[in-house]
C-alpha cells in the first residue's frame, strides 16, 4: 500500500479527476478528505472512501475564498490529526476566445484555477511543512501547446508550474511539489467535446484511446507515495502521447 498512514486532501473530489485520486488514495491505504462545492457529491466520494476502510473526511470549501480555505484546513487538520498531501485537483474550462474574453470571464478562471491554488496551498502550507508532505497540481496539456478558446485556463495552468517549481526550491527542506499535466481525459467537464471531436483526438493520440481519471490517479499516488521522496519540481505528463514534454 503506497499511502499508508497518510492523510491526503483532495480539492474538487466530488466527481471526475478528483473522485477518481481520492478512491485511488484510499485503496492505498491513505486517510481522504474530500473538499468540494457540490455537497451531494462530495457525500456520494466521501462515502464510496469509507467503503474502502479507510477514514474519511468531508467539508465545503470554495477555493476562491481564502478566509474560508483557511478556516477550513484549519478544522480539517484539527479533526484529522495533520495532513499528509494536498491535491490542487478543482478547476473550471470555461470556453472564451481571446478577442472577445470579458474582464469577467477572465478572472473568474483565474479565482479559481490560479488563485484557488495559491489560496488553498497557502493555508495547508503549515499543516505540509509540519508533516514533511506534499503538493501534487493539476495542470493541463493546455499549459504547454495553448488552446484555443481557452488563454485564460492555459495561462493558469502554466502559472502553476511555475508556482510548483518555485516552491519546490524554497521550502524542498520539508515539502516536495510536483504537477500531473493531463491531456483529454474522459469527465463531465470533456464529455461534450470528446463526443463531438472524438475522431481529432484519437488522430492525435499514440496510445489510440482518450485518458481516463484513473490514469491522472495512478501518477498522483506515485507523485504524492515515499517512491517519489526524490522527485520534486517536476511534471508528469499524462496525456496518451498527444504531447512529449
Ligand atoms: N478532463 C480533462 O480532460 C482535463 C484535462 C486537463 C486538466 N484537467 C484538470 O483536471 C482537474 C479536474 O477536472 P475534471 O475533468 O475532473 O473536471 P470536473 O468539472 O469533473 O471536476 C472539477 C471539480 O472542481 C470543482 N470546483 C469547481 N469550482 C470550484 C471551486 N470554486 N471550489 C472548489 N471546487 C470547485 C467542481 O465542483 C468539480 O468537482 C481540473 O483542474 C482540470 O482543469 C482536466
């Protein structure tokens, strides 16, 4: 078991991606903590953990809001004991082309996919260096190559790499830092654009099939496991060959 004896919280593990790590960390033999928005599906995460033996944990928390990022980890980490690993996993994809991209649209990606990030990484900071833990984050492909209708997600998602490496240097004495960096993986977040260009994407992938959210869960267990107690600073890219980093 790669999470033993570790507490792992997971931001957006009501669904997709996120469920996916905090299943995958419980059948580790980690302790969860589910944050998330959509409390119904937090619940039905929370509750497919337990089945698996281990503790679980759940509370509301809005990335967007630091006050209530750090309220919450702050409780959390009270009931909880410490944290272990922190899983920057929340984000929203949002379709704007540049041109017509509103101040609006513009920053509400980036509350949420850049400085959702900062506010909750943040606030867990004492809990991680306390623990010697970890910081695993969901970029994207998208950081890498751009996509189109979407510069405001693809800058977060560099942003964070370079948030990641920065970090990875000034506190590698206690917290490592790494980043999973997705291609097309199957979710509510991609289901309309994966039935609608399904034939584009498989044109692009070596592996021959779109990613699912066991494949980013398998890199962040590694990522966040004693196996990776060498590796900080770093992407794992993920992404069926689409792109070789
Ligand atoms: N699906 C893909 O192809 C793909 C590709 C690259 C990167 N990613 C990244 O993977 C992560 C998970 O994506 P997914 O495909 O599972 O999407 P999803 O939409 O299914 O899940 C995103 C989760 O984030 C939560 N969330 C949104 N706003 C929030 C907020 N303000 N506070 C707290 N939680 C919030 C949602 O409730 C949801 O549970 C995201 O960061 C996404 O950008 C996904």
């Amino acid at each position: 078991m790669l999470l033993k004896g570790k507490k792992v919280l997971v931001t957006g593990g009501e669904r997709g991606i996120g469920r996916k790590i905090a299943l995958t960390a419980a059948e580790e033999g980690a302790d969860v903590i589910v944050t998330g928005i959509l409390e119904a599906e937090m619940a039905e995460t929370t509750k497919m953990v337990q089945a698996l033996g281990v503790k679980a944990y759940m509370a509301k928390m809005d990335i967007t809001n630091y006050e209530e990022a750090e309220k919450t980890i702050q409780n959390l980490a009270g009931q909880t004991g410490g944290i272990d690993v922190l899983v920057n996993n929340a984000g929203i994809f949002q379709e704007a082309f540049f041109v017509d991209m509103t101040p609006a649209q513009w920053h509400k990606t980036v509350s949420v996919d850049l400085d959702g990030v900062y506010n909750v990484t943040h606030a867990a900071i004492p809990y991680l260096m306390e623990s010697k833990g970890s910081v695993i984050s969901i970029s994207s492909v998208d950081a890498f190559q751009g996509c189109v209708g979407y510069a405001h997600y693809a800058a977060c998602k560099a942003a964070i790499v370079g948030l990641s490496r920065t970090l990875a240097k000034e506190l590698g004495g206690s917290v490592r830092f790494n980043c999973v960096a997705p291609g097309i993986i199957q979710t509510d977040m991609t289901k309309d654009r994966i039935e609608r260009d399904l034939d584009t994407y498989l044109a692009k992938l070596p592996v021959g099939r779109v990613g699912l959210p066991e494949d980013i869960a398998n890199a962040v267990v590694f990522l966040a496991s004693d196996r990776a107690s060498n590796i900080t600073g770093q992407v794992i890219h993920c992404n069926g060959g689409m792109y070789f980093g």
